[in-house]
C-alpha cells in the first residue's frame, strides 16, 4: 500500500533491464575490436612456428607438427571453454582461451632460448585455445541478436579476424630483429608479438564486454539426451551425432565443413616449408600467409551475401571447385613463389566458402533446440580432423613433394561431391 508521499510506503521498483539491441551493438563491437587484436597474435605466429619447430628439431617432418598441436589444442579447449561460457558467460569462456594461448607463447619463447623442441610443441598445444577462442566468437555475436540479422553480426566478427591475422604474418620480418636482441632463432620473434595480441585481446574482453550476452539469455532446458545415468558430454555428443546422421542437409553441411578445413589445413601448414626449401625470405613467406588468411577471412561478407541469394549447396560446390584450382596451382608452382601465393589466396576462398555455406547449411537443417551441440560437434571435428590433415603433411611433403601433398589434399573433395550428387541420384 502507498501512502501518495514519495518515498514513503511505495513498493522497490524492479532494477531496469539493459535494452537488449543496445546490449547487441556494443557486444559485436567488443568483438570485433578482441577479435582483430587477439587475431594478430595467431597471425604473426603461423607462418614460423613450422620453421621454428624445424630448426629446432632438426627434421622438417617435424614441421608440420606445429600447426598440427594448434589444431588439436583447439579441440580439446572447445568443449571446456563452452562449458566455462555456460557457467560463467561469455567474458570468462573467451578471456580464458586467450590467456591459455598467451601462457603458450611464453613457453614456446622459453623452449626457443633453451633450444629444446618438446617444450615448444606443449607451447603450441596451449596456443589452440586461442583458435578455440575465436571460434566461439562468432557464436557470441549471435547471442542477443535478432533472428534476422544474426547472419550479419556473426559474418562482421568474422571478418574482424582479417585485421590483425593479415597483418600478422608481416611480422616476420620485425620479428628477426626482436629474436636477435632477445637471442632466441629468427622464427622465435614474432611469438614475441603473439603474448602481447593475446593478452590485449583478453584485456578487450575481460573490461569491455559488460553486460555479458550469455548471461543476458534464459537458461536453457536439459537436453533429451542428459539422462542421469550418461556423462553430459556424452550425451550432448551422441545427441549431436544422431541429428546430423539423420538430416542429408545436415550430413552435407558438415562434411563441407569439416573436410574443407583438413584441405586447407594440409596445404597451409607446410607452404612455408615448402618457399623456405627454395630459397624465400621470411617476408616473402609472411606475405603469402597473409594474402592466403585474406582469402579466408576478407570477403566473408560476400560469401555470406551469396548464400543467402543463390542457396548453401551452390556456394557450397564453388569452394570445392575453388580449392581444386588452388591446389592445381600451388602444386604445379615448382620454385615460383607467386603461384603458390595466387593459390594459397584461392585456397583460402575455397576454405570461407565451404565454411560459411556448410556451417549455415548445416545450423538450419537441425532442431534447434540441439543447434548448440551440433555446432560444438561441428568445431571439434574441425580441428581433429584438420590436426590429421597438418600431422600427414609433414611425412607426405618429404616423401612425395608439394605437388604430391596438393593432390592428396585436392582428393578430399570427392566425398563432399558425393553428399551433395547422392541425394539428387536418389530424387
């Protein structure tokens, strides 16, 4: 009961909600700014952790296990971190990938000093979950976003990644001279450049992203699969395996997805490799990872936009022809540096295709109320698959030749082809 005093007798009123697409804008401009930051220090680190782990282990075949530990720390982190943004929302999930990866740089740099390799490969198992962190960035601009834009505000933070991961990779060169004043091998610098981004990238998030979107969210219901009896994770992953295998687009979205990342993965990771055995500087080879992450990251926005308006399966079919092409050209390049980076460039291009077309294709053909499982399945089998794709590339580079680890990539799309003609076979 009131008394009609103010003040006096009146009811508490309820604190005010934070206006939801107020909250929105400023998310995706936090993520965007972590997202170009952070993305500077996986950049600056890709095209010489190869190399560094090379020269330090004596052995090229050794290379590629580099990007290949990325990758794999990338999936183990995935899952933890999505569970610590479930507890605890967005800000600790991301911020605490980005600090593992910050921890790794110091332990590879550490390794580096001291010439010894293991240490340096458990470096980069923690980097990965800077990868994890990045991925589940784009997931965080769609949390409070309106069901027609969240295609915009998912593919904005994607693009965000270009900034710092193109400009990334031209460190290499001013990370010689910061490994010769600190006395560590010449590829060990830019991992220099790598602690500072993903520190900054954390700071961005941890002071920034307030309120937290996650957080903003209702809680959501158990899923089916959560029976007493059965592990969570578990059930979520059988859960996810059982929608994917019984939706065709679905089945076709994910193996778009995930067999185009191993393709790109396995040529990526040991090109450097590949210019340094014929004579490139480490500018040169920086260039070309740049030019090559443009092409995956750059014109994201278009690939989307082209989704969109001509359907997920054409778009779908481009990136494969595009990373047949780019692996024709990188393959016949020999010991010309431009053609490896023209098909490097398509090879990324092939990779936004495949990746954006195949994650569309394969989040709206499943319940959704099983969407955050099924695309936790989906980065998981990204990052095994793709540390598979880097592990083999290594052995088959030394045995059989760039030429021969492009072709054996380029195969790869053969069976995404036949989830895309089966169908139409069976019609």
């Amino acid at each position: 009961m009131t008394t009609g005093i103010p003040g006096v007798g009146a009811e508490p009123s309820a604190p005010a909600l934070p206006d939801r697409a107020a909250v929105q804008r400023r998310t995706v401009r936090v993520l965007v700014t972590a997202q170009a930051v952070a993305g500077l220090g996986m950049g600056s680190m890709l095209s010489s952790g190869g190399l560094l782990v090379e020269r330090l282990s004596g052995s090229a075949s050794l290379a590629g296990i580099a990007t290949t530990l990325i990758t794999l720390g990338a999936a183990l982190a995935a899952v933890p971190l999505a569970a610590l943004s479930r507890a605890r929302g967005r800000r600790a999930g991301l911020g605490t990938g980005w600090l593992l990866a910050a921890a790794g740089s110091l332990v590879v740099l550490a390794a580096a000093r001291l010439g010894w390799y293991p240490p340096a490969l458990a470096g980069m198992l923690l980097i990965g979950a800077a990868s994890a962190a990045n991925l589940q960035s784009r997931y965080a601009a769609t949390d409070l976003a309106e069901p027609g834009a969240r295609a915009g505000a998912l593919s904005v933070v994607v693009w965000a990644t270009t900034v710092g991961s193109v400009l990334g990779p031209n460190l290499s060169g001013p990370g010689e001279h910061t490994a010769r004043l600190l006395h560590l091998p010449p590829p060990a610098g830019t991992f220099v450049f790598s602690v500072a981004a993903f520190v900054a990238g954390w700071a961005v998030v941890h002071t920034r992203l307030r309120p937290d979107p996650l957080l903003m969210l209702p809680a959501p219901a158990p899923a089916p699969a959560d029976t007493p009896g059965a592990p969570r994770f578990t059930a979520r992953m059988g859960s996810a395996l059982r929608h994917v295998r019984s939706s065709p687009a679905a089945l076709t979205g994910l193996g778009a997805l995930v067999l185009g990342h191993a393709v790109m993965v396995a040529v990526m990771t040991m090109t450097p490799v590949h210019l340094a055995h014929h004579g490139a500087s480490l500018s040169v080879i920086g260039f070309t990872i740049s030019v090559h992450i443009a092409g995956m990251y750059a014109l994201s926005p278009l690939v989307g936009k082209a989704a969109d308006r001509l359907g997920r399966v054409p778009v779908i079919l481009l990136g494969q022809a595009l990373l047949v092409v780019a692996a024709l050209l990188a393959g016949t390049a020999g010991s010309r540096p431009w053609p490896v980076t023209s098909g490097l460039f398509l090879l990324g291009l092939g990779w936004s295709c495949a990746t954006v077309a195949g994650s569309t294709l394969l989040s709206e053909s499943v319940d959704p109320g099983h969407r955050p499982e099924v695309e936790g399945l989906s980065d998981t089998l990204m990052n095994l698959v793709g540390a598979a794709g880097g592990a083999l590339s290594g052995p088959v580079l030394a045995d059989y030749g760039y030429g021969g680890l492009n072709a054996a990539a380029a195969s790869l799309v053969v069976p995404v082809a036949a989830l895309l003609v089966l169908p139409l076979r069976r019609k």
